[in-house]
C-alpha cells in the first residue's frame, strides 16, 4: 500500500483518468453498434431512425458470410503452420549453440516491426515480378496465408523462446535419469510445460490474421476476406451491414471470453475444494 | 528422430562433446521451416524490391532494368517526401508521447491500486474492441470528429462552443486522436508487463530511507521498467510510420503521412518508383530496431495477461 | 510460476476453443438464416421482383449449362435478389469478388488469368486488356439479349476490333460537379467552381491522384489528360495547388462522397453521374449538377470475357439472362446510374420513371462520345509525382 500523503488524491486522480480513457475507447465502438441499428444508407449521423434490418440483411448475405468464412479459414492455417513453425525455430534458437542467435532474434523480430504494406509490396512483386520468369505464382489464398505466415511466425518463436529461455532443464534431466529417451521427454515433459507459451502465441496469430488488410489486399485472388470486403465495396460502400457484422464480431468475442473466464474460474474453484 | 533427441537433451551430465558438425547441422534442422520462411518470403522480396528500387517502371506498368538512381534522389531532392517523413516522425513522436503519458498513470493505477481480477478485466477491456474490424472502428470516429458530427453536435448542444469546431474536422489533429486511440492498447500491454514484474516493496525502503515519492519514482521505478517504456515506444512508434489508412480515412488534404504518397505509387503499379521509398522507410526501421535492441522486448508485452 | 502457466495454459485454450466454436457456431447460424429466404428490402433499395415473372425464362427455353463462375466486378454491376434468382432458375451462379480502381482488376487478372472468368472495366482499359491478351473479343450479336441495347452502345469504335466486339456493355457516367444551391450560386459552369477560394475545406474529390489531375489538366484546358506532356503536368498541378486549400477531404469511396453531402460538411464534389439522388434520397439537401464546359472525363464499363477463363461456358447463357430489361432496370433503380439497355429504358417509363431516367441522361448513351475516356496513360508516373508534391507536406 502506498504511504504517500497524497495517497487519496493519487488514488482518485488516477480512477478518473482510467475511467475517461476507458470511455474514449470505447466511444466509437459505442457508435458502431449504434449505427448498427440506423435506418440509412450509409452509416453516420444524422440517425432518421432505427431497425434491424442490417442483420436481416447480413443473414441473407452469402457474399459477406463467405468472406468471413474466408477469413477463419485463413486464420486457421495460418495460426496451425505458425505455431509449429514457429516453436521449431525456438528450440535450436536457444539450445543448439548457434552461432549468431541474437542477430537472427533481430531478423525475426523485423517482420513484425516493417510496415505490413512493405511486406505485402515486397511479397507481390517478388510473386509478380520476381518469380515471374521462372515460376508462374498465381495469386490466391495460399499466397494470402504465405503473407500471413511472414509476421505472425515471428511472434510465435519469440514467445516460445522466451518461455524456453526460462525452462528449468532440471526436469528434463531427472526425466532422462529416470529412463525416458529424449523423445519421450520432449512430448511428455517439455512440450506440455511450453504449451501455455504455444497457445498463447497461436491466440495473437488468429487475431491478427483474422483482421489482416493490408497485406491480403496485396496478395489475394479472386476471393475475398472480411476486412477486404468492407474496404472495396465502393462505388456505393459501406452499409450499416458492416457495422451489423462488426457487432456481432464483438458480441462473439466478448462471449467467447466472457466463457473462457467462466470456465477458468469454475474450474479453479473446483479445485480448491477440500477433499 | 535424431532432430529432437539433440534439442531435447541439456549439454550437462552424460553428453559427450557433441560439437560434430553433422550434429550442430541436426540441431539447427527445425529452425530450417521457419529461416525458410523467413529468407524467401521476407529477405528475397526485400532484396529485390532493393534491386527495383533502381530500375525504372514504363508505361506498361512493367519494372524495367534501366538502372539509375532517380528513385532515391527523389525522395531527398523533391522536399515533399522529407518534409513528409519529418511529419510523420513527429506525428509518431507525438501519438508515442501522448499514450506512454497516458499508459503510465493507466497501468501504474492497475498494477498498484487494483486486484488481479479487475486488471484482468480492464485489460481484456481495453483489448477487446481490437477484435472488431480496423475500419469499421475508423469510420465510427469520422461520426465523431466532423463537422456535423457527435462532438460538436454535443458542445454545441451543452452550450461550449457555438460554432463547430474546424480542429478535428478531416486534419492533423483528428488524425492524432485516432492513431492515439488505436495504438494505445499495445503501449498499455507494454507498460503494464513491465510494471507487473516490478517490486513495489522497494518504493516503501526508498521512503523509510528517507527519499520523497518522486524521488523514489524517478530514480527507483522508473530506471526499471525502462525495458517495458522502450518497447510501449517501439510497438508504437515503428507501425505509424507505415499508416496510411488512418490518415485517408479521418485526414484532411494536407494529412497525408509517408505511406500515404509511397502508395499512390504502388497502387498504380509504379514499382520502381514505389520500392525505393519503402526501402528508405524500411531502413530507417531496420536502424530503430538494432539501436534498441537490447531493450526491446516483444515477448513480455504478448505474454502479459 | 508453473500454476500461473498452466492457468494460463487452459485459458488460452478455451478461449482459443471457445472462439473457433463460436464462429463456427455462428456461421453455421449465419448459414441457416440464409436459406431461410430473402428478407424484404427498405423502400429505397431493390423494388422487389414479382414473384413468378423471372426475365429471359422464354429465352431458355432449353435447360442450359450448370455451375459456378468467377466475377471480378464492381459492386454496382449485380444485385443479391438478382443473383439469387438467377442461379435458381437457371443454375448459374456467380462467384464475385470486388476491386476498386480499373488498375487493380488489371493487375489481378494479369496474375491470375483464367481463375477469373468475367471482368468488368472501364473504356480504354478494355482494349488494353485485349492488347495484352487477357480478354477473348466474341460476336456481340450472337446474344439475343443484345439487340435491347441501344445501338450506339454496340459499335464503339473503340471497342470493336477485326475479331469480334470487347465486352457487353454495362453502363456509363460522366464526371459531374455537385454543388449545394443554398452556397453556391456562381460559377457553377466550370472546373474553376473547385478553384474557388470562397469555399474553403468545402470540396470533395476522390482519393485518385491520376484522375485529380486529370480534372486539374482539364481545367487547365489540356486534350488529353491521361496522356500529358511535362508542360501540361505543369500547368496542371499549379491548379492543384489552388485546389488543395478547397479540399475537406480526399474520398476513398463514393459513400465517403455523398455523407460528407449529405450531411452539409461539403457544398462542392466531383461525382459519378447520379450520386447526387443518393444524396436526396439519404435526406440530404437538394444538389444541382453539371458536366463542366471544359469538357468532362468520363467511363464507361463492359464485362470482358477472360481468355482462358476455366468456367466461361457459363457465361453467354448468364449475360442472356443477367443483361434482360428487368435486371437491368431494377439494377438501375438501385444504383442510379444510366446503363445501355434500350430496352430497360422503355420499362422504366411503364414502371413511371421516366423523369428520374431523363434526369441521369439514361435514354442519351451519345453523351460517351462527348466525355474524355478513362484509361491507361503515359503520363501517370508523372501525375503521381505531382500530386506527391502538392499533397506532401
């Protein structure tokens, strides 16, 4: 506890600046449902009145499920490859005596900090222009999750380092005394104690491939993701629908964690009951 | 499989001096998926749009070898891009400032002042509208910001101000305010990893000795989470300089940032033209991060709740 | 350490679990409600079509091919309750993605090729297409459907080559100025409207560095704007640095265009022919329009058949049906943009549109032959370069 005499007042100045930045946070987001439910064409103020005919709209529209669909897809394997990928790289990077390591950490930490629209540029003119003379690389979903692949690795192989950095080898060395091979170690020991460093680096790679513009724009075919679709319906854009399946994104995420938490808590609880 | 048994096995008792090459070769064999990655679909596209970013684009939106340096000299001798880029450093600086300004306090008052269950809740809080669509949430601050929109209608109405206020409509300002609101999370994130794993018993010692809070703060504290403060700078600073929808989406005619006039390039297919000054921009970058690289800690921000 | 680990461990798992479930859940909720049928559409939008009448069922009179294409297209080329009803009667359906400027389906189907079967795209960047064999030229009139165009819309000199036509018409629009009456009440005959210092931070144009200075060159009086020498780009972009003061802001999207209108933010913008009904009809104020005395630029667009396309034997018996009076004005009623069917005009006068079709020039097609045609230039680089200079800092 803080033995400052300002104590109260630290303590009350800082409520209020949390709240008023939580409140700015989530003024847009209050908007967005709102012209969720708006009786217009195009989203904005003035409101002329309300309905739900943007869901309606939004659960008839196949154009906009499949590039959601689209989306999950592509967050799925990417987020799979990325964290296999991703915890191989981790291993000799902190075990293997490799010569070098700390600037191979910097080259995987380039991807995330280069501006998505560089790696995207770079990625189509390597594709279009680059490769062009020896291999026709058609653009298409595969050089979407290939794009994807270039940032959201890194991130697992820094997170499952990190936690590799940490790992007490003691464990694997009373396993290997007790007579596991090193095989069996590592699948019954090392990678269950790692696995929370895994999951949570597969977590960010679904977030943020799911919401990916910028670099899918670059490299996608004839299809079409989510983000995608919101951006490039011009000419008559965005409806409300977008802010409908914005919404319902929302509600589902905070669902989904609402649920996650739920289960932890009861789970714990569970656990601490007396025997 | 070889592989895993000499990653999985520690360097200590019974190994005997393994440094055969074949065996260093074995294990460094996983990492090879992940460097493939990273040399063909990273390193090979940057290098050549290095090798573009000399040549020439013709009227065929075809990037032809005609060697020259015309792409690069553009950037320095035309002064808009310099004068551009300086802009966009100082919009970055400012946005950097504004949110570890604010991110201090916020995280500060989390770590010290609140249960772990409310942190946990506050800052899934703060995350969690990072799940809705980058855009949509855009749009939603140009209702805001404009003319006509939700804050000067409301001013006007309570009485603040009886003209619209011009400030955030489609300008610089307005621009801030939103890269404020979409890059202040990751500096929370960044803050509050660093915050979380410092020892508060410490601030307590400083004062029975004898020092004020602030002193404590400065010379205690702060020399601490100086790891998480660089990296809430990184993780903020770095991506404006590659924003370009913000500042088309809530900008104005004079808000255009860097990327803003690289992709009028790029999406007219003038590649040539287009990769010399995302390799300036990317450098820069690159420069950035080996400077800092010692303090820059991603893994502690994404770990963190 | 390790407990927190673990603690976290199942989190993250059930919220990476609960998360896949959900959306898994929630398309296949999203899935179910699809089926369930089209819902009915405000007043605004689609009139509804009657029920038993599908257009063109007499033109197939024999059951034609199934299937799937692939339609790289503008949003304002289809409609759902059309595309719906197609592929029930006819079982032909489209798989559409969309782009945004006539560059970006250029460099996609150059990569892509025959994944995409039909492309939609401006004037002059049809026959580039075709130069650099991307598109197949095909017999115009081996389509019944084609004999409701207007004839003018079938011999385009530009369009026509040895090998057969380029593309099926779709529709056109001139560059018009948007202004609010209530502020504006001089010059509205001229590309200098723009220029005009009174309207501070009052003008929209969009965010398309070529086809700003493109207006700015035609302001300036140039012939050809998408082709201008270097004295020409010069005199363009001293207009556009008088222009910059004006703009509000640089639109990325026509929507963007017509809700700064709409809502009085802006009193002055270059539009699509049409765009200011949309205004209207958003409850914003009344807009006069007008094609500047210099000379306007102006598009017109055709669906192109992409050589190669790997499912283009559907695509004569889609264009029969899809091309018909009835989608064509229904399509127009929603878009409000004019379009090259003869034969959906006659229907907009029985349905009692004709005011509103006279209005956005709908039975004037010759109007194109007026209109400077978008299409690939020499002069973009240099556009480009300019517009850098202005719009930098």
């Amino acid at each position: 506890m803080p033995v400052s005499r300002f104590a109260r007042q630290t303590r009350w100045s800082l409520i209020v600046l949390t709240g008023a930045m939580l409140v700015f946070l989530y003024l847009p987001i209050a908007f967005l449902i709102l012209f969720s439910f708006e009786d217009a064409a195009t989203p904005g103020l003035p409101i002329t009145g309300l309905t739900i005919h943007w869901y309606q709209v939004l659960a008839s529209d196949s154009a906009i499920q499949n590039a959601l669909l689209t989306s999950i897809e592509v967050a799925v394997v990417v987020t799979i490859i990325a964290s296999i990928v991703g915890t191989m790289v981790a291993f000799p990077l902190v075990r293997g005596g490799v010569r070098g390591a700390g600037v191979l950490r910097l080259l995987f930490t380039l991807p995330i900090m280069i501006p998505g629209f560089l790696i995207g540029i770079g990625l189509l003119i390597f594709f279009r222009q680059g490769l062009h003379p020896l291999v026709d690389v058609q653009l298409g979903l595969y050089t979407v999750v290939a794009g994807h692949l270039v940032f959201t690795i890194p991130f697992v192989v820094l997170i499952v380092a990190s936690r590799l950095q940490g790992f007490d080898r003691r464990l694997e060395w009373a396993s290997a005394d007790l007579g596991a091979s090193p095989m069996r170690t590592l699948r019954h020991i090392v990678l269950p104690l790692i696995a929370p460093a895994i999951l949570a680096g597969a977590l960010l790679c679904v977030t943020l491939s799911i919401d990916e513009f910028v670099i899918t724009f670059f490299l996608i075919g004839p299809q079409q993701t989510l983000p995608l679709y919101i951006y490039t319906q011009i000419k008559f854009g965005v409806t409300p629908e977008v802010n409908a399946i914005a919404t319902v994104i929302l509600l589902v995420s905070l669902l989904t964690v609402a649920l996650g938490s739920l289960l932890l808590t009861g789970r714990r609880r569970l656990l601490r009951r007396p025997r | 499989m070889t592989v895993e048994s000499e990653a999985g096995v520690p360097a200590a008792p019974t190994a005997g001096s393994s440094t055969g090459r074949l065996q260093r070769f074995g294990r460094a064999l996983p990492a090879l998926p992940g460097l493939a990655v990273l040399v063909f679909l990273f390193l090979v596209p940057m290098a050549i749009m290095f090798v573009f970013s000399f040549w020439k684009t013709n009227n065929d939106f075809v990037a032809v070898p005609d060697w020259n340096l015309g792409n690069y000299a553009r950037f320095f001798v035309e002064g808009t891009y310099l004068r551009t880029f300086i802009k966009t450093l100082i919009m970055a600086a400012l946005v950097t400032t504004t949110a570890l300004a604010i991110g201090l306090p916020f995280a500060y008052f989390l770590v010290r002042y609140t249960g772990k269950l409310t942190q946990r809740v506050i800052l899934l809080a703060v995350i969690v509208p990072f799940w809705t669509s980058y855009l949509v949430r855009v749009y939603a601050w140009q209702a805001i910001l404009g003319e006509h929109g939700a804050l000067n209608q409301i001013l006007q109405a309570i009485g603040v101000i009886k003209v619209p206020l011009d400030i955030f409509n489609y300008d610089d300002p307005g621009v801030f305010v939103v890269l404020t609101y979409i890059y202040f999370p990751f500096a929370l994130l960044a803050l509050y990893a660093s915050l979380e794993k410092f020892d508060f018993t410490q601030l307590n010692a400083a004062q029975d000795l004898g020092a004020r809070p602030d002193q404590a703060f400065r010379h205690i504290l702060l020399p601490q989470i100086r790891a998480g403060i660089i990296t809430a700078c990184i993780f903020v600073f770095i991506p404006i300089l590659g924003e370009f929808l913000t500042p088309t989406l809530v900008g104005g005619a004079q808000s255009s940032l860097i990327a803003n006039l690289v992709l009028n390039f790029l999406r007219n297919d003038q590649f040539a033209e287009g990769a010399a000054l995302a390799i300036i921009i990317a450098a820069f970058v690159t420069a950035i991060m080996i400077v800092f690289r010692k303090s820059f800690r991603v893994e502690d921000v994404v770990t963190s709740g | 350490m390790a407990d927190l680990n673990s603690r976290l461990a199942r989190r993250e798992f059930l919220k990476l679990a609960g998360a896949v479930g959900a959306t898994a859940g929630m398309s296949a909720f999203l899935a179910a409600c699809s089926t369930s049928g089209v819902t009915a559409a405000p007043a605004t939008v689609a009139p509804s079509l009657a029920a038993g009448a599908t257009p063109g069922a007499s033109a197939a009179a024999t059951p034609g091919p199934t299937g799937t294409f692939n339609w790289l297209t503008w949003g304002d080329h289809w409609y759902q309750a059309e595309m719906d009803q197609i592929a029930a009667t006819y079982g032909i359906k489209a798989n559409i993605t969309s782009f945004s400027d006539d560059i970006d389906a250029y460099t996609k189907v150059q990569q892509v090729g025959g994944q995409v079967d039909l492309v939609s795209e401006d004037a002059l960047w049809v026959p580039y297409f075709y130069q650099h064999q991307l598109i197949d030229a095909f017999d115009i009139n081996s389509l019944k459907v084609a004999s409701q165009l207007y004839s003018v819309a079938r011999e385009f000199s530009i369009w026509t080559t040895p090998a057969g036509y380029l593309g099926y018409p779709n529709g056109w629009a001139p560059i018009q100025i948007a202004y609010d009456p209530a502020h504006v009440t001089s010059g509205a005959d001229s590309w200098q409207l723009l220029l005009d210092p009174k309207y501070k931070k009052r003008v929209v144009v969009e965010d398309q560095p070529v086809e700003v200075m493109a207006y700015m060159g035609k302001a300036a009086g140039v012939k050809d704007p998408y082709n201008m020498t270097d004295a020409e780009i010069a005199q363009a972009k001293a207009l556009l640095v008088q222009l910059k003061p004006n703009i509000l802001r640089l639109a990325p999207q026509a929507t963007d265009t017509v809700a700064a209108l709409k809502n009085g933010e802006a009193w002055i913008a270059t539009i699509n022919l049409g765009e200011d009904t949309a205004v209207k009809d958003q409850g914003g104020p009344t807009l006069n329009v007008f094609t500047p005395k210099e000379g306007s630029i102006g598009w017109m667009d055709a669906e192109m058949l992409v050589h190669g396309g790997v499912n283009n034997n559907l695509l004569m018996p889609f264009l029969e049906v899809h091309e018909q009076a009835e989608y064509v004005a229904a399509n127009f009623m929603i878009n409000r943009r004019p379009l090259f069917s003869e034969a959906a005009y006659k229907l907009l006068i029985n349905q009692g549109q004709q005011e509103l079709a006279d209005h956005l020039l709908f039975n004037k097609p010759e109007t194109v032959n007026t209109m400077t045609l978008k299409g690939p230039g020499t002069s973009t680089q240099a556009a480009i370069a300019a517009f850098n200079d202005v719009f930098g800092s």
